[in-house]
C-alpha cells in the first residue's frame, strides 16, 4: 500500500453543462448555412408549430402559416441570441405570425382589431354538441375527442386558446410562456387559471357524449400549480 507521500489525490471530476442540441444545431447552420441543419429544427418542431397555429387560427390557412413562421424563422436566425430556448424563440414567433393573421382578417372584415382576451364569437356562445344518439365507444375515441377540443377551444378568445394551447397541450413551462406571451407570471397563471375555467364551462354541454369517467380536470389543465 503506498504510503500519504506517494498517493495521489484525483481532484472529483465536475460535469459540463451539456449544450442544448438546438442551440448547437443554430450554431451549426450558422457556421454552415447547410440547409440540412435548418431541415432537422423544421422536422422537429414543423407538427407543434402547426397543432400550435391550427388552434390559433382556427383551422384556417394553418399550413401556410406554419411556413410562414418557418420562413420568418430562418430568415431571422442570425438574430437569435440563445437567452431563451429555441422553441421559446420559434413559438413567439408563431404567436406573432397568428395575431397579424387574426388582425388582418378583423381588418377584412371590416371589424375593429382582434383583441387578444376578448371572446371571438358571441356573448355566452357554446359551439354545437356532438348528435346525442352518437354512438358514444365513437365520440370517446381520441381522434373525435380532439375535435371536441378543438371546437371548444376555437370559441375562446386568442389568448385564452394560446395559453391553454401552449401549457396544457404542448407542455411548456410557465416561464416559457410568460417569455412567449410578454407577460408577468403572475398574469400568465391568473390568466391561464381563468382560460381554464371557461375552457369547462364551454366544455359542459358535451359531457353527457363522453366516458362519465371522463377526467375534464386533465383535458382542462386542472388547478393551479
């Protein structure tokens, strides 16, 4: 056994920070301008960006502007400073891309501006249940499920269907979104907190239709955490 003089002391080896894959994907493309990198960010998040515009807007034009939003994305790469997450950056802009769509359609239509926390549709309006006599092992599925959502959803207001979207259906973080949003966080959990529950209210007609264990507190986000 060696003796204090001879042993050597291994200092404890300390973990790097491992580099966000998108980040090193950004830098990558930057350095390269291969259109490959660009092509990996665009197959990733292409079916978030569009689930995330087709609730936006409703369904309409949702293919083009998921482009848009891509086009807009890698035209202004060069701007992304890596403070946020990639997808932070590319969901802001998606946001924007959808509030100029949904203005510029108010503007068509000879209406005032959209405005982001108000209803779109009617005072109290609630989107027509599904036919009763269904068959219901059909409206339980996930597919007629989502569409049931998505109806509800569309008549919410801009913000409201943003906020549920973005944290109860794609998972993001509270901070994520108050960076989305330009909002407090304090503002987006209330916000989102009163979204939710007009989600229910809306939500209510179609219950009869659905699995009675159906749990509306999941599909709706539930309570404040």
């Amino acid at each position: 056994m060696l003796n204090d003089r001879h042993t050597i002391w291994a200092a404890p080896l300390t973990a790097l920070p491992r580099l966000d894959p998108d980040i090193a994907l950004v830098r990558q493309f930057r350095a390269t301008a291969s259109p490959a990198v660009f092509e990996i960010l665009f197959r990733k998040y292409q079916s978030p960006v569009f689930n995330l515009v087709h609730r936006m807007v409703n369904g309409e034009d949702a293919y083009d502007l998921t482009q848009e939003v891509f086009y807009r994305a890698l035209r202004s790469l060069s701007t992304f400073q890596g403070d946020c997450k990639f997808r932070t950056w590319l969901y802001t802009i998606a946001r924007n891309v959808c509030l100029n769509y949904l203005r510029e359609k108010k503007v068509r239509a000879g209406l005032e501006g959209v405005s982001l926390d108000t209803e779109d549709d009617q005072p109290g309006f609630i989107p027509e249940p599904a036919d009763p006599s269904a068959d219901v092992s059909q409206i339980v599925e996930v597919r007629e499920l989502q569409r049931v959502v998505d109806r509800v959803l569309a008549a919410m207001s801009p913000e409201q269907r943003l906020l549920i979207t973005l944290r109860d259906l794609e998972g993001l973080s509270y901070e994520e979104i108050a960076q989305i949003t330009e909002m407090t966080l304090v503002n987006v959990k209330s916000k989102l907190h009163r979204a939710r529950q007009s989600f229910k209210v809306k939500f209510q007609p179609y219950l009869e239709n659905i699995d009675p264990n159906f749990d509306l507190e999941v599909r709706a986000g539930g309570t404040e955490k």
